[in-house]
C-alpha cells in the first residue's frame, strides 16, 4: 500500500506541481474600510526625486531613489485631471544600474531620454550613465571620461592637471543648467568648504558634440555667500563682486560637514534661486538671487521657507525636490529628511503643490506623507512575522519596526497586527490594531521591535517572542489558549531568561535539535549568530542564560563584516530538511541548508537568495499565504516598510497511508461514497486531484469534506497547514 501510494503521490507531482520565480507580489492591504494604494512598496526614509515617463503615455511619472539602502522605487503616474495618484512599479526597476548617495534624472545631451548622475563606485565622486532606447526599451551605460590621458568613469576637472569633480557622500549637489546657456553644471560644496563651487559646463561654449561633458571650475565661492563656522546659518556677501569675507579665496575653511542643494527660479526674474538644507537645521533656507544667470549673488535669506505657507520643519537635514507630481506642467516641491540616522521617520515627505505658474510658483503644502501615506510603514527598521492569529487557518501578520522621531528628539516604537481577511487563495489584509501589545508607550526605552511566532514549548499552539535592540534582550508571551483556539498571550515576561547577546536581537523559533521543542536563534548587531537549546519540556520552554554556541552554523568569515551585521535568521522546512534564510546589514539574503546541532558548518546554497534587494538590513519571513504548496516571502527593511514576493520554495510535503506513523491528520471512512471527515485540525484548506494530476476539488474544509459529486475512483488529498502539507490517499465508491 505505502509503495503504490509514494508512485501514485510522484505521478501527482509531476501533473500538479509548476516552477515559481522571485516576482514581486501585490498583496490588498486596508485601514477600516479603506484600501492602502501601494502597502508593499517598501517605506520611504530618505528619498529623492526625478520625473521620467516609464511608459511612454506622455504623463510624468516619479523616480525614486532612496538613500537609506540606495533603492530604486518607480511610481507610475495614474491620476486623472491632475490628481495626485501614483502606482507603485516594480518592473521598472531592472533597467537602471547600481546608484549610489544620490540620483537625479538629467536629459544632459538633450535627446529626449533621462540620463543618470549619481555617486561613484569611487568615493566622493559622480557618475554619468547616458540613457538610450532600442525599439522603445530604455537601458544605461557608464560613460568613460579621457581628458589627455587621464581616464576614469567619473566625472573630472582640469585644475593644473585633471581631478574629480568632488561631492560628499552625504550631501546632494545641483545638477542643472545654472547659467542658463542650455548645458547642465554642477553645483556643490568642496570637501572641508563652507561655500559652494561652480563647475561650469563648457559643452555648448566650445561648439562640442552634445553627448560630451567638459567642465571648468567657474568659481569657488557662487552666490558669493558662505555657510556660517559656528551654526546653521548663512553669511552673505556686500556686493555682487565679492565672496564673503574675501575675494574669491585661494584656499578653504575648514567647515563643511553636510549640506543639500537645489536651485530654482522661484520669484521669476530669470536667474537661480537657492534652497538649502543643512545637517544640523530642521529648515530649508531660502537665498534669493539678487544677481543675474551669469553672475549669482545670493543676497537676502529666509530661514524659515516657504515663509508664504506652512514652512518646513522636521528632525533635521532636510533637502528639497523640484518635480511635477500632478502633471499640470509646473514643478511642485517635495521636502523631507536626508539624514540616514536621526530623520524623522513619520509625517516627513512634505508635498507642496504649486498653485502659482511655471514661472512664478506659489507652494501649498498638501500632505506631509506624500506616497509613505499609502504604504505600510513603521517608520524604520520593519520587522515582520507570520503568525495565525485568530486559528482560521489563514496567515496573520504581526510587524515590528523602529518607530518615529519628532522635532523634539521624541522617539516611539510600536506594533502593527494585520488579520487576513481574505480567502484560502487569496489572501488580503486588514489592520486590526495599529499598537499591538501596547508598545507605544512602554514604561522604558525601546527600540525597534523584531517579532517572531512559533511554538516555543511544543505544546501545538504558537507563542511570540519580540528583540529589541538597545539591550538586545527578549520580551516573551506564551499563549495560553492550546492547539485549535485563537492566540490568548499569558502576561508578558521581560526581559525573558535575562539573555545578554548584545545590541539588535532578532529571535526565530526553530526545532533545530528535532525534540519537538522549539529553539532559539538570535541574531545581533555582531557577526554572531546564538544557539539556544531548549532544555525545557512539552509546555514548559527553558533555556540557559548563555548561548549554547555564538557561532552557530559557522556562517560568518573570518574577521568582522559590515555587511552581515544585524543578522536576521528565519529557521523552516521544505522537504530536502531543515532551512535558514539570513537577512544582513548588506541587504542581501542568504539561505543555508544542514541546520543541525552538531557544530557542523552549514550549506550555502545561495548568497544573493533570488537577487532581491530591498534596501539594507533585510528581515525575511515565509509561509504559504495562497495555498499553492510554495512559500511566499515577506521582507522588512530599514526604510520601514515592506516587500511581497513569490518563490521557488516547495513547503515540506508528508506523504502518508493509512497507517503511517506520520499522520498530524486522520481520515476517514476511506472508502467513502459521500463524506469523508479529517480529525487532527479543525478547519483546514484541501485539495482533491484525481489520477491524472488534475485539481477536482479545492477549498477551506471544517471537519468534513462533501465528495458525492465525484466519480468512484482513486484520489489524492492534500492538506495545507503550518508551513507544510499532508497527502493522504482518498478512495471513492459509489
């Protein structure tokens, strides 16, 4: 019986079974009764702004580019009567290559396509890549640079001999036509300089081909102000002719620390305003241009732009965008924080539309969540976990994350539960508690919450364990309610066994040792990865307060890397054994296989697990949410938002008889003519494939399972739960 089951279950897979890829998911999200536009574009933190048209429907759409990770995040323009609605589109993201600290879109050679200008593979240094179309698809190439002899794939000045054009990692310069004379320049601020540097295009001056960028140092001190030595302010010079304090210096003072530029025509008289952003100021500053496009002097400052509307004001350094968000043919302003540590996480990507000209602007602000509104965010450093909640046999999900940062330097962190309130196949969600367990104001500091569900004390039913990350230390409920019933959470245990691991702990539960008693594995901000062998009993979960091992797996190389800091296991299992997918610091994933006990190095089976990138210190999670029989993947990321994706990844089939040990499910009667009942689950999704492979029956069962309309015949029934299915043969007679 067992052998002609196994063939019969072989002949089943090889009908039913199909190959999944990495594509992104859209997964419904909703807040009440309303539905969240893009919930799995990923969070915004530090992003900057450009318009392309992705689709070629002649309407502006918005390129992304977020510092925090250096993502590429489309949105496709869907707004009518210029509406501001936006799609996200991940299947744009391909086309661009690797960016770095900053991104802007700039047609340089005026051939209709936007080219790339962004930090270099070298640091402090800006890269070209010039965009071109092959029968309406857009690619990118790196240009190369050679200027007698010197050669490089960044771009260069000739001062005495030929040098990079510099801009600090952390800044974001000008790039545009300055000077009006129908090239791009650059303008930025030197290394240890408290004044902006002109870098002139001489493209158009010289007659030289339009795909060519020469530039000369114009001067050393535009607009003829200076960043003040001692705070946030600005110093302006007296007159047109003179740099602040000097005329044109030949050297530098020692000031510059952070700074962001943009400059516009705002009061329309034909030359290039300023706005500045500075690292220790929660404004953006404006300097008017009382010059002409030839010569800049920045004359006049307001410190507290846009003075006419609500001015900008968020936890510190901030930068200004100018792009046309509704697409009515005027530039509006975006203003958010470009800081990648202490930003404002919340309520910080302020949107002023211009209710002005093209000419002259007039910016109202509309929203301080421009885009963020419509994801899931947590602010930063998302961490999520699947957990059924309610016991109906659809996937939960339970987020953790960083939290938010006011003007004051306030901090506050908290949880997020989203019940699925969908079907079997289709899974949606819905916030059903905006601060789940009450974090948001916990009676002592917390910082960024890392959740992870699983049975801890093998007792059938799941229990929660939450990281923080100042101490490292381990918040613990265990659930109470028993296998078969929603989650009801004991009173929490903190810190749970006093473990000391260090700062950043990410918990997964796991039966590494297979006594059907979850263990721990914790990842930190160190390159370790703790073992904690449960020691304890069915029901009773106990750990030592020291790490069975500290270097579980053997997974980290020798010496300390950056990159695979704040790692994040998550431990499960497909059929070749069990598993563990590792999010870094670095963003990549990696997956190992031979989890054991044994002090045996682990198997990589990838370093780059599906060539995802989500941004850095990725969180990762699995479970079949649609009943496919393949895990899907939810990452969490350090922008505080999330990501869907398929996978390849096969959950964990037992194929049983009869009179198989392994049965978590019974059947029976089996023979049956009209109903068969299943003991073991109460309600669970089934389905039924007849001989050939093919799906006759499918759907969410309680206790029973109606089969009269089927012929008599031989079939397979495949449950789905926890992460893994069960087969059984089923036998109909009629």
């Amino acid at each position: 019986m067992k052998i002609y089951l196994a063939f019969f279950i072989a002949i089943f897979i090889l009908h039913s079974g199909f190959s999944q890829d990495f594509s992104p998911l859209e997964i419904p999200f909703f807040k009440g009764n309303s539905s969240i536009r893009n919930p799995v574009a990923g969070g915004l933190k530090n992003p900057q702004f450009s318009n392309i048209d992705f689709n070629n429907d002649g309407k502006k759409d918005l390129f992304i580019f977020d510092r925090e990770g250096d993502v590429i995040i489309p949105f496709l323009y869907t707004g009518l009567n210029h509406s501001v609605e936006y799609r996200y589109a991940p299947e744009y993201e391909h086309i661009f290559p690797v960016l770095r600290n900053f991104t802007f879109l700039v047609d340089f050679n005026n051939d209709g396509i936007e080219d790339i200008f962004t930090g270099g593979a070298v640091p402090t240094t800006i890269e070209v890549h010039r965009g071109k179309k092959t029968q309406g698809a857009l690619s990118y190439e790196l240009m190369e640079f050679n200027f007698s002899g010197s050669v490089g794939d960044f771009l260069q000045v000739f001062l005495g001999n030929y040098t990079q054009i510099y801009c600090s990692s952390i800044d974001i310069p000008a790039i545009t036509d300055v000077d009006y004379d129908g090239d791009v320049d650059i303008l930025t601020f030197e290394a240890g300089s408290d004044k902006i540097s002109f870098y002139e295009n001489m493209t158009k001056d010289e007659n030289l081909t339009s795909d060519t960028l020469k530039f000369i140092l114009n001067t050393k001190c535009w607009g003829g102000f200076k960043e003040d030595e001692f705070s946030s302010d600005v110093n302006l010079s007296n007159s047109i002719n003179d740099c602040y304090n000097f005329k044109e210096p030949n050297k530098d003072e020692t000031r510059h620390s952070g700074s962001t530029i943009l400059i516009i025509d705002a009061d329309g008289d034909g030359d290039k305003d300023l706005l500045l952003g500075d690292l220790t100021n929660e404004n953006i500053k404006f300097l008017k241009n009382g010059g002409n496009p030839q010569k800049a002097w920045l004359n006049e400052v307001d410190h507290t732009f846009p003075s006419t509307d609500v001015a900008a004001k968020m936890q510190v350094f901030l930068a200004a965008f100018s792009v046309d968000v509704n697409n009515d043919g005027k530039n509006d302003l975006i203003i958010c924080p470009n800081d990648r540590n202490d930003s404002e996480r919340t309520n910080h990507i302020w949107l002023y539309l211009n209710e002005g000209s093209s000419t002259i602007p007039d910016y109202k602000l509309k929203t301080k969540s421009f885009l963020v509104n419509d994801m899931i965010s947590l602010g930063a450093s998302s961490h999520p976990t699947f957990i059924d909640y309610n016991d109906d046999g659809l996937m939960d999900i339970i987020i953790g994350g960083n939290g938010s940062i006011s003007v004051d330097g306030t901090k506050k962190t908290w949880m997020e539960l989203y019940i699925n309130s969908g079907t079997a196949t289709h899974p949606e969600y819905i916030l059903e508690n905006g601060d789940f367990l009450g974090f948001y104001n916990f009676a002592q500091p917390i910082i960024r919450l890392a959740p992870s569900a699983g049975d801890i004390d093998g007792d059938g039913d799941t229990d929660l364990l939450v990281g923080e990350f100042l101490k490292g230390q381990i918040f613990y409920y265990k659930n109470k309610a028993g296998k078969g019933n929603p989650v009801e959470f004991e009173t929490r245990i903190f810190p749970y066994k006093n473990f000391f691991i260090g700062n950043a702990s990410k918990p997964t539960i796991g039966d590494v040792n297979g006594d059907g008693l979850g263990d721990l594995i914790i990842g930190e901000t160190n390159n370790e990865l703790n073992y904690f062998e449960n020691v304890g009993s069915i029901g009773n979960a106990d750990f030592n307060t020291s790490p069975t091992t500290t270097d579980f797996g053997e997974i980290f190389p020798a010496g300390s890397s950056y990159y695979l800091e704040n790692g994040a296991p998550f431990i499960f299992e497909d059929n070749e054994g069990l598993k563990m997918l590792f999010g870094t610091q670095g963003g990549e994933m990696y997956l190992f296989s031979d989890i054991n006990d044994d002090n045996r190095t682990f198997a990589t089976e990838s370093v780059k697990f599906g060539n995802i990138k989500t941004g850095i210190r990725t969180i990762p999670t699995m479970a079949d949410i649609d009943k496919d029989g393949y895990y899907e993947l939810l990452i969490g990321n350090e922008r505080g938002g999330i990501n869907f994706f398929n996978t390849p990844l096969k959950l964990k089939t037992v194929s049983t008889s009869e009179n198989s040990n392994q049965n978590q499910i019974e059947v029976f009667p089996n023979p049956t003519s009209n109903t068969c009942y299943f003991y073991g689950q109460k309600s669970l999704y089934a389905n039924i494939f007849d001989i050939n492979g093919k799906k006759v029956k499918s759907g969410y069962f309680t206790e029973e399972i109606e089969v009269g309309d089927l012929i008599s015949g031989i079939y397979v029934l495949q449950f789905y739960f926890e992460n893994k299915s069960e087969v059984h043969k089923l036998v109909v007679t009629k």
